[in-house]
C-alpha cells in the first residue's frame, strides 16, 4: 500500500481507540446523577462575576433570582469594572423581578498576578462566607437557569456525595456558524477530558464548566479556591484539579435547563472564543502544537482525503480504511448533534470544523508570540500562568 494508504489505517486505528478506549466521550447520556430530596436543604451562596455583561443580563439574571430552592439561598453579583452599567442594571432588575436577595458590589482592579474574573469571584466569594453557606454556586453572568436547576444541583450533590458538581451549559447554535462550530466545542471538550473518568475514583481526569458549578464551601477553602489558580491557565479545569487533588470527589455532565445566551453570530466571534486559549491549553508548548497539528490533521482531515484520493487513483486500501475512519468519526459526532437538536447532515462536516479549530489553534500560538496574548473585554493577558477563561 502507498502512504495515504498507510496514514488511513492509521486514522482507522485511533478512531477504533477513540471509539472505545477514550471514555466512551462520545456519548451524552451523562446528566445529572439520579438523586433524592435531601432531609435538609442546606444554605448556598451564588456567585456571578460580570464584566461588561448587559446585553445578556436581562435574560440570565432574572432565571437565578427565580429559582425554585427550599433551602436559603443569595445571590452575589460581582461587577468586574463594567463601563456598560452592569451593576446598576442587575439592581434594576432585581426591583423588577424580585426573588433571591441580591447583592451587588465590586472589588476594584484586580492586583498582579490575578485575572479580573477570578478575583471577581474570589470577593464575591469572600462576601459569601459572611453568610456561612455549606454551598457556592459560580455561575457566569451569561447562564440562564431553569427554575428547579439549584435544586437539582443540590439534591445531586447530597445525595452522591459529591464535593464538586458542574454542568457543561448548552451553548447557543442559531446562526450559521454556531451550529457549524459550537458542538464541536462541546466534543472535543469531551475527548479531552472523558465525562465518566472525571466521576471515578482513582482517576487523574479532572475537568468542570466554568458556567455552572456547584462546589462546597468547606471544600472551597481546603483547596483554597480560588487563590490556589489564579495563575491557572484554565480556570475550571484547574479549580476541578484542586479538588480532586485534595479528595474531593467531582462530576461533570451535560445540562438540562442551563443554557449560555451570549451569541456567537460571527466566525470571528467563535474564533476569537476559542484562539484565546487554545495555545494556553497547550501549556504554550511548541512540541505539544506541533503534535495536535499532526494529530487533528491524522485523526480528522485523513479519512476524507484518503477515501476520495483512494476512489481517484483506484486505491481500495486508501479508500476502504478512510471511509471508515470517516464513518466512525460521524458516527461518534451524531448524538452531540441531537443533543444541540441539530440536523444529522452536520456530521460529515466535522472534519471541516476540525479544520476551523486547527487554524484557531495556530493563529493562538501566534498572538501569543506577538506579544498580544489574550484580549477579552478591554483586558489583555499576555503573561504565561495568566488565566484566560474570562468567561
């Protein structure tokens, strides 16, 4: 066989792993564990760090002051030094709306060493603990919350013993770009960090969502969250890290009732979501991008080339082991499509979409080593250990 032959077999093989020995990370039938009403609802403080964030408040922090919880609940919101008049509009709606108590305050530019979202939530936090809450919900300022989700939330943690609970919110998909890119996003997050192996003792898997998670306030200051990462480059798969690396017992799913409503209308939008922290994801490591460059390319650009490149030179090798690879690789795409309730013919384009993400990739690295690190709402980070996940 010649080499595309060669390198499709190849491709074969890792979708084969990837099918089976990854976690089964293809799968999203990982919600909520089942859970029942706990004998006391213990006391939980929520913490919304917000950073320029009214055009997505009206539709976010109306669903949080709303929830349904029979325990006592607060709702801190940390104005991260708005110029939109975030802070004057959460008040407003709180009037309006009325529900859980909110607070409103701001902690000042945050100091050297600390990015604006973590030492957001590290004062609303700090606000919190006048309250002597036994939970801490941190949630980002553009997640809407059905009414039951603290409840769920809650129950879920009591009643599987968990320290830590967070649920990967359902991101928006309406315009054209969405719907390309942001399943995938939720994908390939995945296989990263397999859902099933983050739930399992023993395991070194350790990942949550920055949007929802529910953590208890005990374990918050054993691991010292979030002081311990705020040189973190990830922020919630750090903050998940710190957990587990102190006992705490994690979970991670995908969500019912918690959904972001901030648009990505544009491919520059996505893009500029994504090449913020794709290099830091990286550890800011040329080896490790010259690996996922070779990877991607291996694992999802391959198979289409080598079936129609196989079909042209009458290869069946070539075109055989690419049109399975490139079956596979639809197939484990399909149930996070239904998940977004996107149409089925999105599938075989995935191997477009990885190559959307390896182009991300790339331009990350070079912003990087421009100078121009990460920009995201007026504030640049170029220093390696600076978080990137501004939420």
């Amino acid at each position: 066989m010649n080499a595309v032959a060669w390198t499709a077999v190849g491709s074969l093989a890792a979708w084969l792993w990837l099918l089976l020995g990854q976690g089964f990370f293809w799968r999203t039938d990982m919600r909520l564990p089942p859970r029942g009403e706990p004998d006391d609802w213990p006391s939980v403080c929520v913490v919304v760090p917000a950073r320029d964030e009214a055009a997505v408040l009206p539709e976010s922090l109306p669903s949080l002051l709303a929830q349904d919880y029979p325990g006592r609940a607060e709702v801190f919101l940390v104005d991260d030094g708005s110029s939109d008049g975030t802070g004057e509009l959460a008040r407003e709606l709180a009037g309006r709306h009325g529900g859980l108590p909110l607070t409103v305050d701001s902690p000042g530019e945050p100091p050297e060493g600390w990015t604006g979202k973590l030492w957001a939530v590290r004062h609303g936090i700090g606000l919190a603990r006048a309250r002597a809450p036994e939970y801490l919900l941190l949630t980002d300022a553009d997640i809407a919350h059905a009414p039951d989700s603290l409840r769920k939330l809650v129950a879920a943690a009591r009643t599987g013993g968990f320290d830590l609970v967070s649920q990967m919110a359902r991101l928006r998909v309406e315009s054209v770009w969405e719907r390309l890119v942001v399943p995938a996003f939720v994908y390939f997050f995945a296989q990263l960090y397999p859902f099933r192996r983050i739930a399992m003792w023993g395991s070194r898997t350790a990942a949550a969502a920055g949007g929802c998670v529910l953590l208890r306030a005990d374990t918050a200051e054993r691991a010292r969250i979030p002081d311990a990462i705020r040189h973190a480059v990830i922020d919630d798969v750090a903050l998940a890290r710190a957990v587990k690396g102190t006992g705490g017992h994690i979970w991670l799913g995908l969500a019912e009732g918690v959904d972001s409503v901030r648009p990505y209308p544009r491919l520059h939008d996505l893009w500029r979501m994504v090449s913020r922290s794709a290099y830091a994801q990286l550890r800011h490591s040329p080896s490790l991008l010259a690996g996922t460059v070779v990877g991607l390319t291996v694992v999802y650009l391959v198979p289409p080339v080598a079936l129609f490149a196989g079909l042209a030179a009458g290869s069946v090798g070539a075109a055989t082991a690419g049109g399975l690879a490139w079956a596979l690789m639809t197939a484990t795409y399909v149930p996070m499509l239904r998940y977004y309730r996107q149409p089925g013919w999105l599938a075989p384009l995935l191997p477009v979409t990885a190559f959307l993400y390896l182009l991300m990739t790339v331009d990350s690295a070079v912003q990087h080593y421009r100078g121009r690190g990460a920009a995201w709402k007026g504030r640049t980070y170029t220093r390696p250990d600076a978080a990137l996940d501004e939420g």
